[in-house]
C-alpha cells in the first residue's frame, strides 16, 4: 500500500459544525477516510456521538510528502 498524506474536510449541515483535518501515517491513504480511519480527534469522536456521522466527508488536497501536508493544513487553519 501506499502512502499519500492528505487534508481532509467533515461538516455535519445539520448543526453546520466543520472539522478539517490531515493524515500522515505510514500507510495512508484517501480511501480509508471514514471507512478505516475516523480522524485522531477526541472532539470529533465526541461530537459523533452526540450528533452521528458527519454527511459531508472530502478528501480536500493530496501530497507527496508529509511536511507539505502538515503546512497546508496549518495554512488553512490559520
């Protein structure tokens, strides 16, 4: 398998909550997002059990190498 950092976007409409994100770990990939791999985040975990699973899920950008992902993500945050 390969490895392709990526950032990623999860919005519930419901409540309008948003949680954009990124991944880095060895063996990464796009298609696990919200099939194998459901973010890091505890706040996330808490929000999907109060509010179910987000129904906007999108792989935002995709990287070659992990400090290119790491940047954009805070480029993005910021």
């Amino acid at each position: 398998m390969s490895n392709i950092p990526y950032t990623y976007l999860l919005k519930w409409s419901s409540t309008n909550a948003k949680y954009y994100g990124v991944r880095y770990s060895k063996n990464c990939n796009p298609s696990d997002l919200w099939v194998k791999y459901f973010t890091s985040s505890s706040i996330v975990a808490n929000y999907v059990l109060e509010h179910g699973d987000p129904d906007i899920i999108q792989i935002r950008k995709t990287f070659n190498d992990v400090d290119s992902a790491r940047q954009w993500e805070q480029t993005v945050l910021k």
